[in-house]
C-alpha cells in the first residue's frame, strides 16, 4: 500500500503537469513593414551587371547589395578568385550558393592575423580546418569568430547570396591575437586580393 504523503504529492504533480500556462494579453504597436523583396528577375539582373562590373574592372569578388531594412543587409557576392582568409568577429555569416561552385576552409588557426577594419580580419592561410565542397543550392552558417575561406577553382565563379548577422558581443577569434572589435554600421567592401 502507498504512502498517503506520496500518493497525494504524485496526485498534485500529475495535476499540475496538465494545467496550461497562462497566455498574457499582448497588444502590439503598429510596425511600419521594412519587409524587402527581390524578385526572380532582381536577382538575374543583379548577377548579370555584377558579372558585368567584374569584367570591366578586373576585380575578383564584388559585394553588391540587394536588400536592407537599416540594420541587416541581404547582399550578393560574386567571386572568380579566392581572396585572404577572414575572420567577423561580430557577425555570424548566412549564405547560399546561388550560382557556380567552390570550396569553403572552416575553423582552424588563422596565421598571419591583422584587423583590417572593426569586426574584420583577415590572415595569410588558415591552417587546419575542415574543408567543404560547395554546390549551387548549398547553404552555410559560419559563427562569429570562425576563420573563413572561400576556394573558387580556377574559370570559375561562386556566386553567394547572403547576411552577416550581428551577434550580441564579439566572438575572439581562435588563433588570432588581434582584439575584436564590433562593427559599428559599416558595410563590406571588396577585400585585396593580395
């Protein structure tokens, strides 16, 4: 025979595993809708003059905006060659390969570290790692603070379409001895491709 103690304590909890939580009346504001949308022929044509810019002015990777709602920008990057190995150390980068093919280096130390500019450093090589082949459809979240290389082979090209994502404090970067330091409204502009 149970305990009368224990059965009346067993009999309160199953009772209140099956009480719902109360919902707390919310009466939002109005929002003014940011919502930005790119359409099927936005994006042709953003690739096209991007693929356009890149043959007159004989860069190897354009950023090229698409959308933005004042703080977070959706953007396309266009690459024909690999550029230095990075590091954002306040942001997490989102992007799908929306055209071509490549590599992607990720983790491991990166040598040679300098911050280029707040939230940005970028390095010699990246030793370690774990190397990926991507693919048209591919999609990639690197954290904060995780060195970063794109590898396009060459004749070819790697077109991304992607966001940084602020993160809420800087990520320090593995193997670097640079301080982090958030970015502060600024947009990525290509990098030299030294």
């Amino acid at each position: 025979m149970a305990h009368p103690i224990l059965s009346a304590i067993a009999a309160l909890l199953a009772q209140a595993a099956t009480v719902a939580p109360q919902a707390v009346p919310y009466d939002p504001p109005p929002v003014a809708d940011r919502t930005g949308v790119a359409s099927a022929a936005d994006m042709a044509a953003l690739i096209a003059s991007t693929k356009a810019a890149i043959a007159h002015n004989g860069k190897t990777f354009v950023w090229q905006p698409l959308l933005g709602d004042g703080t977070n920008t959706v953007a396309l990057e266009y690459w024909t060659a690999a550029a230095r190995p990075a590091i954002h150390t306040a942001e997490a980068e989102y992007t799908t390969v929306i055209e071509g093919n490549g590599t992607l280096l990720t983790g491991g130390t990166l040598v040679g570290a300098q911050m280029v500019r707040p939230g940005f450093v970028d390095g010699d090589r990246i030793v370690g790692g774990t190397l990926r082949h991507l693919h048209k459809g591919d999609t990639v979240l690197i954290p904060a603070g995780v060195p970063h290389w794109f590898g396009i082979p060459t004749g070819e090209t790697l077109v991304l379409l992607g966001i940084k994502v602020p993160t809420p404090s800087p990520a320090k970067p593995v193997g670097s001895t640079t301080t982090p330091v958030p970015r502060h409204g600024q947009t990525e502009t290509s990098p030299d491709n030294t």
